[in-house]
C-alpha cells in the first residue's frame, strides 16, 4: 500500500486507544516503519530517539535479534498452546519459574495475562474470590493512589484515578476509593520525605476506618512509582511503610509493577529497593519489552492455598485464550536473559547521567522540577516557577511540545497538565542521554517563543503581583 492508503484506511478503519477520535480522524496517524536500539524511524525516513520506550516498554531497545530469534524458534516449533484444561508448554512453565526466583520472595505463584491491564483486572478477580471463599465476602473496597494508573479494564479503570479513563464509562465503582499522592512538588504544605510518608500513612488508616475498618476493605494497589499520573516518584521509605501499614490493618497490598519492573527504576523490581514483599504484584510491558503482548500476576502462596483450598473440586473461572502463551513466554525468557546479562546494569550505570541530564534542564524558563528513580523521570512544565502556577489546558500545551519535540528528533510522553514523561530504552548510553537533553532543551525553547505561551507566562506573572 502507499503511504497515503495506509493513512486512509488507519482513518477511516483503526480504533486508536487514549485519543480523541475526531481529533485523529483530523490528524492522522504518525506511522513507524522500523527501529533499531534505541531509535526509531518513521514511514518518511525520519530518525527519532525514542526518549519513551515504546510506552515505557521496549526495555531492551529495538532489534535486538536473540528475542526475534527467540520468537521465531518458538513459533516453528509450537506456536499456541492452550493452558486450559491441564495443558501446557515448556515456554510457560519455565518463565513461571524464572518469575518467582528474581521476583520478591513473598510471590511464589504466576498467573499469565495478555498485558498490564488484564493483570490488574485478574488480580481483582482473584483478591475477590480469596475473601468470598475464606469467609469474608464483606471485604469488597479497594484503596488506590489519586492520579494513580491501572490499566483500562471495565473495573479496573476504576481504580485508576484520571479522569480521561473515567468519562463515560460509569467508574469509579462505589467500592474504589483514593487517598491523595505523596506528590512532593504540589503538596501545599511543603512537608519533606518523613512527613509525607505519615500523611499517606494516616490517609490509608483514616480511609480504611471510614469504609468500616478492615472488615470491609480488601486490598491497596500502588505504583512504585505514579507512571501515567505524572511520574510521581515517593519518598524513599514510602513504599515500605504503605506495605508495613496494610499488614497492620490486614488488607492486601498490590504493587502494581507494570511500568516499574523490570530494571526500570534500578534493581529488577522497584520492591526490591526497600525489601518489600507485596501479597501480589502485577507486570507486564517490561516482561517482554514489548516485542509481544503478555502480562503477569504474581500471586502469595497464602493467598494460592486459600483458594485452591477453597474451591472444594470445582473449577476457578478466570482464564483467557492467550493466558501462557509459549511465543510470548519464549521471548519473555529471552528477554529477562538480556536484563541479567548486563541490560540492568547498563541502565543502573547510565541512570546517574539521566537524572543528572534532567536536573540540567531546571534552569529553563518552563520547567519548575525534575524527577526521577533509576530510568523513569519527568519534567514539570509551569506558566511562572515562584507560584508553580499551571498553564491553562485552552493553551494545549502539550500538542505544542509533542509537534516540536517530533520535529526536533526526540520522541517522550508529554500529559495533558503539562508534564513530561521519560522512561528511556536500558541500552541509552550517555551519550544518547546527552543527545536527549539536547533535543528537549531545543523543543523547550520553540515553545518558549510561541506567542501564546509568552502571553500565558505573562498573565501568570502578573496574578502572582497582584496576589
């Protein structure tokens, strides 16, 4: 087809996830022919440095031939087996293995979904059928994190808390409730890491009371680290002491590890950095880089037993066609290879440079902070940096740094409240880093000199005078 007729029939025939429908009907799609580590090129033979991964995924950068060689090899061999009915697959049963020996060592069972929102969704299932069948079917709210993200299935776009995955489709559901981010940057009373971590502590305890104590509420999910929400990156010790905190009150805690696993905050898990030891965990994205869809529940051997001893011979129905798929699960094995061969270290090693590289660009007029953990980062753009005031959503700030961006070479997330999000490839070397901060300080700039941003800067500046 030419490039035209690919165009057209994407318009006329594709559903696009996250965007306005009309809005792309307009635009058209930006079409990606090939990539190569840690770059890509699109159908008009433009090179860009992919700054995002994907969408926070190809953790092992583009064309790595092992995992093609992985998939292939697989495919020739048995390229589907069903895991229903007793089946199953060499691929499957030692990924599940691999799985439950790098990850914390409170997970010793694995579920396979088909990627990250599938797995949050069948963690739902399962956390409600371990409270039904241990005698406690009271047990039905779940607690998660304001701009927290997790997935968009019919229930558990619920617990993801922006409201773009909530409009129109009836969630949240009365029994999904939030407690506010340790969002350090906006905390409006400026409280430092220890601070932050009590009143997130104190809003867990307060909530769970509110909903009629324990008796009543199931389980916690969090982020590591807020993905899509902004890159909120907690205090260090926030994460333990949220995990320590649901022990006490005995509700679950859920780590939802699908943007975070897999080296990209530093160690495999983002858990293993503060020892914590979730009831259950969710991945995806990173499991196999993205070169094929699946995801994963990782599951407490407690919460197993309960529910295998629970179903008294009859059949646990949860399950999908795909669950364990032996060309994903090949190129997942392949994939974690990669990671422990030196792909984690590398990231480990050039994350320093990153985060640095970050912090250098505090110094533009737009950016009021920088944030980071490992490979996963963000700058947050302001109208004026002494009132943090926001740009006004009319501006469309972020379609104006998105086009730049793209013209200027360099591909990351730019959210709708003016945030901009990194989670660079495990291969980036410094000197792709130094390239990346060249590029974000050139697109910075353009937007600077828009006439309508200057204006926008203007009146911020002015309401802080007369404030």
């Amino acid at each position: 087809m030419s490039k035209q007729a690919l165009l057209d029939a994407d318009r006329r025939h594709l559903i696009h996830p996250v965007v306005s429908y009309r809005a792309h009907e307009r635009q058209g799609a930006t079409m990606l022919e090939s990539g190569h580590g840690a770059y890509l090129r699109d159908i008009d033979g433009n090179e860009l440095l992919d700054a995002f991964a994907g969408l926070w995924c190809v953790n092992v950068g583009y064309g790595q031939q092992s995992v093609v060689d992985a998939a292939a090899a697989q495919m020739a061999a048995l390229p589907y087996a069903t895991a229903y009915f007793h089946f199953g697959s060499a691929p499957a049963a030692r990924l599940a293995e691999k799985l439950v020996s790098i990850a914390p060592r409170s997970l010793q069972h694995v579920y396979f979904s088909l990627g990250g929102s599938d797995a949050v969704d069948a963690a739902l299932r399962f956390i409600t059928h371990y409270c039904n069948v241990t005698g406690r079917p009271e047990k039905k709210h779940f607690i998660s994190l304001e701009r927290g993200y997790h997935g968009s299935s019919s229930i558990g776009a619920g617990l993801t808390a922006l409201a773009s995955f909530h409009r129109g489709f009836d969630v949240p559901l009365p029994t999904q409730h939030y407690l506010p981010s340790p969002y350090a940057y906006r905390d409006p009373l400026g409280r430092d890491g220890q601070a932050l971590i009590a009143a997130s502590v104190a809003a867990l305890e307060a909530k769970v009371a509110e909903l009629g104590g324990s008796d009543h509420v199931a389980a916690f999910f969090c982020e590591p680290v807020q993905g899509s929400g902004g890159v909120i990156v907690p205090p260090t010790g926030w994460l333990k002491a949220m995990r320590d905190a649901c022990r006490r009150l005995d509700i679950l805690f859920v780590a939802d590890e699908v943007i975070t696993g897999f080296g990209r905050t530093g160690p495999m898990f983002a858990c293993e950095a503060e020892n914590v030891e979730p009831d259950m965990m969710t991945v995806a994205k990173g499991l196999t880089s993205g070169y094929a869809p699946m995801g994963a529940v990782l599951m407490s051997d407690a919460i197993y037993q309960a529910i295998a001893d629970g179903e008294q011979g009859q059949v646990v129905g949860h399950g999908q066609t795909y669950s364990a798929h032996p060309v994903s699960a090949a190129v997942a094995l392949e994939v974690i290879r990669l990671y422990e061969d030196g792909l984690i270290a590398n990231g480990q090693a050039v994350a320093n440079t990153f985060g640095a590289g970050l912090d250098s660009l505090l110094d533009h007029p737009l950016v009021g902070d920088s944030r980071h953990r490992g490979l996963l980062g963000a700058l947050e753009l302001v109208a004026d940096k002494a009132s943090k005031a926001r740009f006004d959503p009319s501006l469309r700030l972020a379609d104006k740094i998105a086009a730049a961006a793209y013209r200027n070479g360099v591909i990351f997330r730019a959210f709708a409240d003016n945030i901009l999000g990194f989670a660079p490839a495990l291969c980036f070397t410094d000197r792709e880093v130094a390239l990346m901060v060249e590029r974000v300080r050139t697109t910075l700039d353009e937007v600077l000199a828009d006439d309508a941003v200057s204006a926008a800067r203007r009146a911020a500046l002015g309401a802080r005078k007369a404030a």
